[in-house]
C-alpha cells in the first residue's frame, strides 16, 4: 500500500443515505458522516444530477479570468441563510483554508484601518481549527502541533469552558461569564492593541468532544470584542450547514460573528468545498486598501460551487436543518440512557447531531479511564466490526480522556436511530 493510511480498512464500494457498503457488501451506518462531512446522506440523485449538469458546462474556470454562475448563485444562497450582515462570501476547498482565509482577512482588516500593531489571534484549549501551520497555530492540540512547534508563530490561548469538569457551586450562566473574562484578561495581558481577532467553535467539535458553552458565554464574548474593537470569528467547519439543528450554530445563541468559516457539509462530501464569510464592511475596508492579498487556484471551482448550491437547496426542500434539530434531540435523549447502563459513560453532550460520550473511570470526578486502556480505539473497532461507525479522537488536550462523536447524516429518521442505538449498544456490551 502506497498511502499514507494508518488502519487496513476496506475498500468502500459505495454509499447510499446514511449507509456505507464495502466491496463484500458488508453495510455500515455511517454513524458520523465520515468526519462530520456528509449532512444530506451519501449519493443524493437530485445533487448528481445538478453537478453532471455543471460537469457537461464546465469543471473549472480561473476566477481571474471569469466569474460563474454556479458560485455567483451558491454566494447568494448562503448570504440569504446566513445571520443578518454576514453576505460577502469566499470560497476555498476546505476548513483549513477557510480558516486560514479569515485569519487573514482579520489580519488585512487591522491594516486598512491603519492599525499594524494588531497581528495575534487570540484561540482557545482545546480546539481544533486545521493542519496548515496558520491554522495550527491557533489550534489547542499539542499532539498534532508539538513536532511543528518551532515552525509556528505563537498564538495566546484561553481556556475553553468545559464547564462539564468543574467542581464549583456556580450556575451555569455564573460560568459562562467566568469563563468569558479568561479572554478579557488575555486582551489585556497581551496588549488589545496588538489583538486582531479571537476565533473559537460555536460548538466544539473533534479536540473537545461537542463541546457546549453555556448561553451566557456568547453574548459576552462579542461584548468584550466589541470593547475592545477585536474581530470576532466563528470556525463554523463542523457546526456550519445544518449540523446542530440551525444553519450556522452561532443563530443558538443570538450573537452575530464578524467572520464565519465553513466546510464540511456545505458540499457535504459531493465536492471538496469551503468559504469565508465575511460582514460587507470589514470586505469593503479591505478592498478600499489594495484588495484581499489570498486565494487558491480552486477557490470558487464551479463544480464545488455547484455541488455546494445543490446541497443547501435540498437541505431547504427537504427540511433537513429541522430534522437534524429533532432526530438530535431524540439521539442525544437515547445516548442519555445508556449512562444508567454503562456506568463509564460520564458525560453526553452536544446539539443537534453534532453529539458526543465521554468514558470516565469515576462521574463524580470525571477522573478518565486509564491511558493504556486506548478506549478510544477500542470502542471505535467494537463497533466497526458490527457495521456502526463512530468518531473518537483522545481528548482533553490530547493527553487523557476519551469521547466519541456521534453525528451521523442530518437526513437519519427514528427507525436509523433505533439501528444506530441497537448496534452501539452491543459494541458497549462488547467493550464492558
Ligand atoms: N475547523 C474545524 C472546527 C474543524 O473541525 C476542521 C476539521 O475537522 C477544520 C477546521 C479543518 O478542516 P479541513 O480538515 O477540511 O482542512
């Protein structure tokens, strides 16, 4: 084997709705859309007919050389789902790049405005933003940014509220707020005039296990960036398109971001695709300014794009967004239950479908299962085996600690979940 894949798996030979089958013919529920990528189900006919309509036009047009169709209609799609304000869009192919992108245009935004001195980032621990060194400058998961520590700049983080592991006698809102101070002193620790921007997962995704803060965080958030005239962004590549029951999951919440990343399921696995949006004025600024210094060959890729304008116009006809709200709620209440069963589940959490367990050796303290039990893997084998697929990576800064992503297709009805449940329940069983 030439590539660079860990696990001998097998060879897919196709997917349909919310399932995978290799080329035994063995069925999996892909019960995390791959990696949290494809929200309208596999092999969609409606989206492959609008792309081999793209295909018989055209694959690819310079965006130097042309404007197309296909992005033109996608951009004002998303500006019309999007919350009120955010409708300048900029297409890439994928979350790195759309995190790089806002990054810097958040860097670009300080220039125009005559303020150089603002170049740092400000994120938070754990989180996970992308691979490139940009983004894994700002990415809270020492095992994947150690080896490249000396090749990054280095960017301030704050704690993320995994308000789930604290011991005190606060509300939920007191904690909020608690935690939403940490990035008030890191401004003012670092010198608000040498902060851009401060970028952050609305809900966390893979680094943190959905990760929810409680409401009161947001809305502080954006007042202590407003204070200090700090750009506030939304890595929006996981929660984006659906996953967590709105459009974008900043909507949850009622506070508007300056800038949104988006990847994943906005072409939702029929094409590599992802966009930067951003509010008209920072754009504006920017272009007032000599124009946004960034782009890739393929950003706006008209066969992405069409891909991508496909997608959300089935997710609107079909209802897919509010279906992901309710089959979330009914998942989340289901993966709930099992914590009577298994007492090493400590935790359920997330929104919509974008839901996770958390393995404890102790619920009280939250105290992880022993390193050396790679739980991690194990579950994820357990239940590959039986045809369920589930993500897990090792949490907590990566060094202890062990949840697993449950986010299958926003399309998944009842029925799927009562499958989904039946055969994580017997890897459970498997594993106990
Ligand atoms: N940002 C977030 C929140 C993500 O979850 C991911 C991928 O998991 C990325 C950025 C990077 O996206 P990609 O792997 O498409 O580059």
């Amino acid at each position: 084997m030439f590539s660079l894949t860990k696990l001998p798996r097998p060879f897919l030979d196709r997917g349909e709705g919310i399932y995978f089958y290799d080329e035994t013919g063995k069925r999996y529920i892909d019960g995390s859309s791959g990696a949290m990528v494809s929200n309208i189900g596999h092999s969609n006919p409606r989206v492959l007919a609008k792309m081999k309509a793209q295909m018989d036009r055209s694959t690819f047009g310079y965006r130097l050389h042309f404007r197309t169709h296909a992005s033109e209609d996608l951009a004002t799609k998303i500006a019309e789902m999007m919350p009120e304000g955010l409708d300048r869009v900029f297409f890439v192919s994928g979350g790195s790049e759309a995190v790089e992108s806002c990054i810097k245009l958040a860097r670009q935004y300080a220039l125009a405005k005559g303020e150089d001195s603002r170049w740092k980032v400000i994120s938070r621990f754990p989180s996970y933003h992308g691979s490139t060194l940009g983004t894994l400058a700002l990415t809270g998961y020492d095992p994947l940014a150690r080896p490249f520590d000396p090749m990054l700049r280095d960017m301030p983080k704050i704690a993320a509220p995994r308000t789930y592991l604290d011991r005190d006698n606060l509300t939920e809102e007191e904690r909020g707020l608690k935690y939403a101070e940490l990035l008030r002193d890191k401004i003012l620790e670092e010198g608000p005039e040498t902060v851009a921007a401060f970028i952050m997962e609305p809900v966390g995704g893979a680094s943190t296990g959905a990760l929810v803060a409680p409401d009161s965080y947001f809305k502080r958030i954006r007042e202590i960036c407003d204070e200090f005239g700090i750009l506030l962004i939304f890595d929006e590549v996981m929660t984006g398109a659906g996953r967590t029951g709105k459009f974008v999951a900043s909507e949850h919440y009622g506070v508007i971001p300056d800038i949104v990343s988006m990847s994943k399921g906005l072409a939702a696995g029929y094409a590599p695709l992802g966009a930067m949006v951003a509010k008209g004025e920072i754009v504006e600024a920017v272009e007032a300014h000599g124009g946004f210094l960034h782009g890739y060959t393929y950003s706006g890729n008209p066969l992405a794009c069409a891909a991508g304008l496909a997608v959300l116009e089935e997710m609107q006809e079909q209802g897919i967004i509010e279906n992901a709200a309710k089959m979330g709620d009914l998942l989340k209440a289901r993966l709930t239950a099992l914590m009577e069963r298994y007492h090493f589940i400590g935790d359920v959490r997330g929104k919509g479908l974008l839901l996770a367990f958390e393995f404890v050796s102790d619920r009280d303290t939250m105290r992880p299962l022993p390193k050396e039990w790679n739980a991690y893997l194990e579950l994820v084998e357990l239940a590959y085996e039986r045809g369920l697929i589930i993500y897990s990576r090792r949490t907590r800064g990566g060094s202890e600690g062990d949840h697993f992503l449950v986010c299958p297709p926003l399309i998944i009805t009842a029925k799927q979940i009562d499958e989904l449940m039946a055969i994580l329940t017997e890897a459970l069983d498997a594993f106990a």
